[in-house]
C-alpha cells in the first residue's frame, strides 16, 4: 500500500476551494482535515465538520501526545490542526488534504516537508472581481480588501508547488487536475528513494 | 496556446518504452523524435521514421544551422537529434518524445534544462528477466548482458523526474500515467513562472 500525499490547499477568496475540495472527498481517495478547536460551536457548526469542538483539558492532552501538527491560540481560545489523523489517513493509503492560507502553508512546508502545495485560483482576477461582487452579501470596502489580499497572497505563489485554476462550471476539472497531480507526484523519483532497490530486489 | 514539454524516456531492455511511445504519439498530443543519420537504411528501416537519412552536406548544413541538439559520430558515420523539429513540436503546445539512453538523457538534461526524464519500468527485475527469455531470441549470455546493464543504468535513477512501471497487459495504463505527469507537469509553480502576472493582468 502507497502513502498518501498530503496536500495543503489554499486559494483566495472566489477560488471555490471548500467546493472543490468537497469533491475530492467525496470520491474517498481524500479526506479532509478537520482542525480542533476550544471554542464554542457557532449556530450551524457541526462538530467533527466544521471543527472537532474540544475542552481546554482535551486540548492539552493532545498536545502533550503530539496529535497536533502546530497549535495557537486566537482570542483566548486554542486552535491545533491534526497530525495523528493526518498520518492514518496517509498510512490508509488515502489522501489528506488541508486548506488553509499561505501563512498557515509556509508553516507547513517547514513542519512537513512532504506537503505537496497546491494553489487554486479563479482563471484570472477579473474573474475573481466578479465572482466576489456577483455574491452580492458583501460590501463594497470588503470586496476590495479581499482582492488587494490577495495580491499580497499571490506573493507567495513561487513557494508552491502546483497551480489549479478553477473556471466557472468546470469545477470537476479542477478536481480532476488536482487527482492528476497526486498520481504524478506518487511517480516522482524524489517521493521513490527507495525505488530502486525494490525493482532489483523483486 | 501552452508551450509542451519535451519528454526524454529511457527503459531498460524490455520496458517496452517503444510500445508505450507509439501509443502516445498515436494520441495525436505527443511527436516522437527522429534522428538523422548520414549511414545509409538498413533493410526494412523506413526514412522519417527509423532516421532522417540525409547526406553528409545536409547533416553539415543542420549542424551549422542549429537544427541539431547534438551530433555524435560512430563508425565514421554521424547522428544527431532534432532540435528545430523539437522547438515546432513544442510551440504547437504537442509534446516531443525522445527515446534515449541514460547517458544520453544525461546529456539532455545539460543541453535543455526543461526536459522532463521519465524512466519507464518492467513491474521488477525478475519480471524484466522473464520478458527478455520469453523473446526466445537471444543467446543467454546477452540476456545476461542486459541484465547487468540494467544495474548499471538504474544507478542514474535519481537523475531522473519520474518512474513509470509498464506492467504485462497495462501497456495503456503507462501510457495514461504518463499522460498526467505531462498534465501535472503543465501545472507546476516552477514551469509557469508568469503565472501570477498573468493572473492579474487578466
């Protein structure tokens, strides 16, 4: 059985990650990482969806047992993202995908140089422009605040790996990109080392 | 229209690169390289396809030109691979193939930095034994030959970008693995270094 990679994939604002995401997972070669949290749930959250919701004594344990891949704290409450689950899923063979933001990625790459890194976007800025003001829910000054974000996101594009676009009404292509990537990169030399050595030895 | 890649595929004898190379190029997406040669056809080697048969004025002229990536000469007679028909290949967005050996994939990667080195694989060494003695056409001492070479070409594996495993029956199925490390490769950050400037002037 072959490991699964894990992914980290970030997108701005209109990149339609959490879709495409979705349908990764929905296929059961990906699974998504689910970050805890000592934070009350919010009307609508669902425990073990939107957050694995744990007490302050929970928390501390899995940190001390090293289930967490890095943790912090936001207005008084912890944040960890889950490192036991993401190594069964990996060992299962299956896929672990993490969305998170560049910061949250140029972590990871640190933590777990393994992480493949992917960045999706909408097919251009333009696009993504309209994307943002066809929600209709936000305003003006907000819409504008997140496309000058992620200008300064886009900064950090040469520290990933793969770029994925994401056009209207193709988001299975994306999702489709995103499944080639991962049967490429499992045929890296790089993630092969021992390659060779299996070949002579079988 | 996106530039294609220019793929070089060595295999150790039995691999089947040949095999999984027509289909690609039957696909229509990818062009196999054909060398020119000032040695005259053996029987049955067609023109165009075996080699570009040309005189030794031609083959001058093409060096001269730098229609050539690199020349070589062996028994008094001269070879060299296509550079010119690369580049066209290459700007029509098709993917160009060429077959080499390891040390000539070595070379390659010095001359053209942006090609990508697939090694294509039986399932395992004692598979590859199998193959070669099921031909049924070779002195066993030869056989014996091109496993010991094998060895030796497996040392430059790390040299490579990818592996490729061409089990018996799946020949379509190497064919398709390397059809999306061609798609992935298209995706990558380090191949699209534009790609955020053109995200945001569009």
């Amino acid at each position: 059985m072959k490991k699964g990679l894990l992914l980290v994939v970030s997108g701005p604002a209109g990149s339609g990650k959490s879709t495409v995401d979705s349908l990764l997972c929905a296929g059961g070669d990906f699974e998504r990482s689910v970050s805890y949290t000592t934070r009350l749930p919010r009307a609508g959250e669902v425990n073990g969806r939107d957050y694995n919701f744990v007490s302050e004594a929970e928390f501390d344990k899995l940190e001390k047992e090293g289930a967490l891949f890095e943790s912090n704290c936001f207005c008084g409450y912890h944040y960890g993202s889950p490192r036991r689950r993401a190594e069964e899923v990996l060992a299962s063979g299956r896929n672990f995908i993490m969305e998170i933001d560049v910061h949250g990625a140029m972590n990871m790459k640190k933590i777990y140089p393994e992480a493949l890194l992917i960045m999706l976007l909408p097919p251009s800025y333009s696009e993504q422009e309209k994307r943002l003001r066809g929600r209709g829910t936000e305003p003006e000054e907000k819409i504008l605040a997140r496309l000058e974000q992620t200008k300064r996101e886009l900064e950090f594009l040469p520290q990933y790996d793969y770029i994925v676009y994401n056009a209207d009404g193709k988001i299975e292509a994306a999702a489709e990109e995103i499944r080639s990537i991962v049967r490429a990169e499992k045929q890296s030399v790089r993630r092969n080392p021992e390659a060779k050595d299996t070949y002579l030895a079988n």
